[in-house]
C-alpha cells in the first residue's frame, strides 16, 4: 500500500509540475507574441517627440492622438479605405465562390478531364511567369488601371483549390448521389448541400484571402498607380510613410527630425516616423482584429480536415 501511495503522490507531483511549467511556458509565449504590438499600440499614441528618447514600453508616456491626426488629415484616406473594403469583400466572396466550384468539378469521379485539369492547376503553384510577363497579361486584358485588376486574376488559387477539394474528398458520396435521384442538378446540388457543408473549410479560406486583399499595396503600385481614385489604404499608408521618412531624412536637424503635420487649427505639430509607422500599423491591421474572432471557431476545423485526407 505504501509504494502503491508513493507511486500516486509521485504521479500527482509530477503532473501538477508539467502543468505549472506548462502554463509558465506558454504565458512567456503569450507575452512575446503580444508584446510587439501592444508596444506598437502605446507609441502611436505616443506624442512624437517624446517617442524619440525610447524606453516607450507599455504605457504612453505622454498622451496624444496627434500621429492619428496626421494620418488621417488627408480626405484621400478615407476614399482608400472604402477601396480597401470594396476590394476585400469582392475579392473574398468571389475567390471562395468560384475555387469552391471548381474544386467540386474537378473532386467528381465522373468527370473525365478531372485529373488534367487539376494538373494544370497543380503546375501554377511552381511555374510563374514573373512580374514583366503578368504586367503584360494584365495591359492585355485591359485590365491596368481598372478596380478589376484586384479582382480577376485572385478568382482562382491552386493552394485553396487544392485543400477545399480535399475537404469536399471527405462529404460521402451517397449524399450527392441521393440528391440527384431526387431531381438536384449539379449547379444546385453544390449551391445547396456541398457549400453548406463545407463552411469551416469555406470560412478559413476567406480569412486567408481577406487577410492577403486588405494587406496587399504591391498590385496597386504596379497596375493602378496612376489612378488615385483606385488606391487602396495599404498604398495610401506606405505613400504616407514613405513621404514621413523622406521629410525626416532632409531635416536640417536631425535630433529633432519630424514632419510637420498641419493640425486643423492651421498650427503645426511635429511627428517623426517612428510614431506614424506605429499608428500607420494600428490602423491598418484593426479591421482584421475586429474580423478575426467571428472567423476563429472555424479556423482550426477547416485546416485540420482541408489540409488531411486519411
């Protein structure tokens, strides 16, 4: 009984052990994964100046709204934003929509040209043609300086194809099979049954897509440029930090380099471009902060079945 005790209470020991260190561990995981950007958060509202002499950590050491002030003073902003959203929100349904329906073609054994079709596509994930050869493409389709540049060459992707096919691999046949001896065609029967059943595969795929639309400037420096009623809010930022760092760089005093931001009563506050590259990220990443937790429950589901096929 003794050593039958000692055994237990060594058990217990051991466990309540792995379960502190366990917990230590992951809460020193936690802060190093969140501290970046809460200290990113606490020197946008920073006052600029103050911000130069370092040793902002947790906390504004002295309060200000002055970098979002300046990031917002032009009216150009708010018109890439809704650039931004409208490219998004497009460009996620339509991505999502349309792989979906072409990973549900090509998953169906009786279609015969499933297996080169799905070759084609597999060979777009290792074979580019490059920046000069796309740019040519697009002028080609006369899809340079167009909102629909953002749109048609992402309707498709090999990556997504490929774990939502996989994912569908999954859905029994006879599901399919017992809705078409009821009268379902094809287009139906994936409007219908396959999207309903494939949403948490679905929902992750748009979370990555969302993430890439909102966050990419670099189609818009190549294709739209020209074009200031087509800039998306990633673009107007970096132009924003761009123009910060080059008035920083040419200051005649360079312990007090900063760029004068005209506030709305006509006087001027200095701010340098640490602080607007903290509040430029801030608001950049918010509106995926805000998305993320609807998208959460979804995320791990859709990767563990998409992404795995026994």
């Amino acid at each position: 009984m003794s050593i039958k005790l000692k055994a237990r209470t060594l058990s217990r020991i051991e466990t309540y052990t792995f379960n502190i260190l366990n917990s230590l561990f992951l809460i020193a995981l936690m802060f190093c994964t969140l501290y970046p950007f809460w200290n990113t958060i606490a020197i946008s509202f920073n006052e600029a100046t103050d911000t130069i002499r370092g040793g902002v950590t947790f906390w504004p050491r002295k309060f200000s709204m002055q970098n979002y002030k300046s990031v917002f003073s032009t009216g150009t902003i708010y018109h890439a934003f809704w650039v931004s959203v409208a490219r998004t929100a497009i460009n996620t349904v339509t991505h999502v929509f349309f792989t979906a329906m072409v990973a549900f073609a090509l998953s169906r054994k009786e279609f015969v040209l499933r297996k080169p079709f799905t070759l084609v596509l597999i060979l777009s994930m290792y074979v580019n043609a490059g920046l000069i050869p796309n740019y040519f493409l697009m002028r080609s389709l006369h899809l340079n300086n167009s909102f629909f540049v953002y749109i048609v060459p992402g309707i498709v992707n090999a990556f997504n194809f490929v774990v939502i096919r996989t994912y569908m691999g999954s859905i029994p046949d006879s599901i399919v099979e017992s809705a078409k001896i009821d009268g379902y065609g094809d287009f139906p029967i994936f409007l219908r049954i396959i999207l309903p059943l494939c949403l948490p595969v679905l929902a992750t795929i748009a979370l990555f897509v969302a993430v890439g639309a909102w966050n990419s400037w670099f189609d818009t420096l190549v294709y739209n440029s020209g074009r200031s009623y087509l800039h998306t809010l990633q673009y107007k930022l970096m132009e924003f930090l761009q123009s910060s760092q080059s008035q920083a760089k040419t200051a005649a005093d360079i312990g007090q380099m900063g760029v004068t931001a005209s506030s709305g009563g006509g006087a001027s506050t200095i701010v340098t471009p640490l602080s607007i590259r903290a509040a430029i990220t801030v608001v950049a990443a918010l509106p995926i902060l805000v998305v993320y937790p609807f998208m959460q429950r979804y995320f791990v589901v859709g990767l563990n079945v998409g992404g795995v096929k026994e």
